[in-house]
C-alpha cells in the first residue's frame, strides 16, 4: 500500500533586491504584499546583494511605512544567496548595478531579472530607483512613493504572466 506523499504547495516567490536590504527592497517588499493580498499564492522576499544579515530596517523607513500603517520593524536583512534565487519565480532590482551584479554571480538567473521601474510607463526601465540610505525623511519619503507608483503595473504583471491575483491597495496611505 504505498502510500502517497503530498508535497506542500510552495507558492511563486517575487524576490526584491537592492543593496542592504535595509531601505529599498523592504520597503518594496511589504508595499508588494499589500498590493497582492494575502490570498494571490505569492510570497514576496527581499534580499540584498552585499546585505549584513540580521540588520533591522533603516528606522526612517520603519518610521515612513509605519506613516502608512505597516509595521516593518520586524525585518532582518538577508544576503542574495543561490537558494533564493533558485526559489525566485521572478526577481526585481532596484538598479541595473543590481541586475549586472546578479548577472554575474548568477549567470543562469538573468532571465527572471527585470529592474522595478521596466513595470511603469515612465521611464522604460531605464531610471534606476535611488537609495535614500543616509539622506532625509523627505528622500525616504520620494523612495516610497516611486516604488508605490510602480507596483500596481508590477501586480498587473503578475497577474497577466503567472496568474496572480490583482487587488486593490490594502492599509492606509
């Protein structure tokens, strides 16, 4: 009677990197989950190309998510590893340094990399999102609200490739 083993359904990983894994990719990363929804069978991740593991959230992007009711104190910051990627349905950078760094590290992962600002009518992917680490409230401030303009076309993405579910923004703003 051998019995059959069900596998857990892993869902689709989006997998946000930036730097440090401090400013940028978390910011996206919880903005993400709140434009998907709890119910879209992603997971999103973010990571950092030359991150400190274990470092909390820059605290002016603690103080500024928190401005629009998301808590991300609890964020630790993690390192790009091959695990990650090879988990990675797709993955989004903050810059193309990220994406060229990513390409050599990671020859085979190029093909599921695309820099945030390739999903707004804007820019073409061609302007790269600013690290507001060191500077004001206010350029933390420009940060999120580049990166909130971006996810919708981002979740529309989502929605079109892979089927997930598109939703309105949760939370306040």
């Amino acid at each position: 009677m051998g019995g059959h083993r069900s596998h857990p359904v892993i869902p689709n990983t989006l997998l946000f990197v930036c730097t440090g894994n401090t400013c940028r990719s978390p910011m996206a990363e919880y903005l993400c989950r709140q434009w998907l929804g709890e119910d879209s069978g992603w997971e999103v991740a973010s990571a950092g190309i030359a991150a400190h593991p274990g470092m909390p959230a820059s605290s002016l992007a603690i103080e500024l998510l928190a401005r629009h009711g998301i808590d991300l104190s609890g964020h630790r910051s993690r390192c790009l590893t091959s695990e990650e990627i090879d988990r990675a349905r797709l993955i989004v950078v903050m810059t193309e340094m990220h994406r060229d760094v990513i390409g050599q590290r990671f020859p085979g992962a190029l093909k599921q990399v695309q820099v945030l600002t390739a999903f707004g009518p804007r820019s073409g992917g061609l302007r790269d999102i600013e690290d507001p680490m060191g500077g004001s409230l206010s350029a933390y401030q420009r940060t999120y609200d580049e990166i909130d303009a971006l996810l919708p076309d981002l979740v529309l993405y989502l929605h079109q490739q892979f089927g997930a579910a598109r939703r309105e923004k949760r939370g306040k703003s």
